[in-house]
C-alpha cells in the first residue's frame, strides 16, 4: 500500500471540491477517550511525508501535524469520553466522534473519505479499508487524532502516574497491567474492557444510544485555515 492522493483526485474529478479525509485514534486503548479529526486539505499547499500515523514516529508525527494545522483548509478534533465508550460500544463511538469531526468542519466538506466506516452524515462518501496508508486527508486526520490523544495521555499521566499513561497511551502493556493489579481501575478507565473488568470496583454504564445523545459528544476544537 502507498499513501497518496488518488482518492482525493478521483473524488475531485466527479466534482467535488471539498474533500475531507476522516479517522481517529484509541480504539484498543483500556482508558480515556477515543478521538477524531477530520481534514480538508489544501492541493495547493502540499505537505510531505503524510502516512498512517501509526507508521510515524512520534518526532515526525508532531512536526507533520503542525503543517496540517497551518495549511489545511480546514481540520477539527473531537471525542468520546471512556464513559460514552462503555454505554455504546467502542465501533459506536468511533462513529459519533467521527461525525462530530466532520459537522464541525468549516468550510463544510462535500464529500468525505473515511477510514473504514460509514458515517451518518448528510454528505457523500467513501469508506476505504486502511485508509489511512491509501489516502492522504485520511492520514492526516489520523495524525492530528493520534498527536492529539497522545497529549491528552501525558497530561492523564500526572493525573494518574501509577498507570504510566505517558509512555503506553492508555494501551494494554505490563507497566499498564501492572497499575491496574496493584491499584484497581479509575474512572477514566473503560470499564467493559475485559483486563479493566477483571479488577474495576466501578459500575459499568450500559444502554442504548439515546436521541439526542449524538449532540452532547465531547468536542474539543476547531480550527480552519484559510486558503493561501
């Protein structure tokens, strides 16, 4: 696979002109919230080096998201907190985070390219299995979704330093499980996740999806560029 913009081109060439690639980041991850981006970027203003944020170094990945911030038409970053996460299901979540993103985004996209699901939103779209190494907007917005819940784990991390948030992101890794045996889950711990469960003295919440739900997301900023 080899990230590009040919999705972008194609979407182009039937007529669209705002095209906004969408992903997120901290779906397996045992705490905190998972979070979105969608952007919108600018054929003009080309940026180098845009891959699956997973295959990037964190060095790069925060220098990559600095040029999208500052070149994009357009990007946004929301979330759904480990509470929403334990009440929906985490493919629910990742859902409703993905969509607070996108009807956020100014100028409004007219067609969207998304990692792997579909979205409910009144706008043209195309899921794209690994999106994120295929298609160039959706590797962006899995850099700015990654860099972003990143820092949000290194300032958990003083939160909570028993569970070493900083350096495994909320994953499962033996420093992490090692915190969860010795001193039980927190709050912002997902609590229907199975190692979390085994040791969680906190109630889970559970329920269906409510209406009107979709619109009390968490949403964390945007911030469009303009072009030029």
């Amino acid at each position: 696979m080899k990230c590009s913009s040919r999705y972008e081109r194609q979407a182009q060439q039937a007529g669209h002109r705002l095209v906004a690639g969408v992903d997120e980041a901290g779906r397996g991850a045992l705490f905190g919230p998972v979070v979105a981006a969608a952007v919108i970027l600018n054929p003009q203003r080309p940026i180098r080096g845009l891959n699956d944020s997973k295959q990037l170094d964190p060095e790069t990945r925060q220098r990559l998201a600095v040029r999208i911030r500052e070149r994009a038409l357009g990007w946004t970053v929301a979330a759904v907190d480990a509470a929403r996460i334990d009440q929906w299901n985490i493919y629910q979540a990742s859902r409703q985070a993905m969509r607070r993103a996108v009807l956020a985004l100014r100028p409004a996209p007219d067609f969207l390219l998304v990692d792997a699901l579909r979205l409910d939103v009144e706008c043209p779209q195309r899921p794209l299995i690994h999106g994120d190494a295929l298609s160039f907007s959706i590797a962006a917005a899995s850099i700015l979704a990654k860099v972003e819940r990143d820092a949000m784990m290194a300032e958990w991390d003083h939160v909570f330093p028993e569970y070493r948030l900083a350096g495994n992101k909320g994953y499962f890794t033996p420093e992490h499980r090692e915190g969860l045996e010795r001193f039980g889950a927190c709050p912002l711990h997902r609590l229907t996740y199975a190692p979390v469960a085994a040791v969680s003295r906190f109630p889970v919440p559970t329920g269906p999806m409510e209406k009107g739900e979709t619109d009390q997301l968490h949403f964390l900023w945007e911030d469009p560029v303009p072009a030029g």
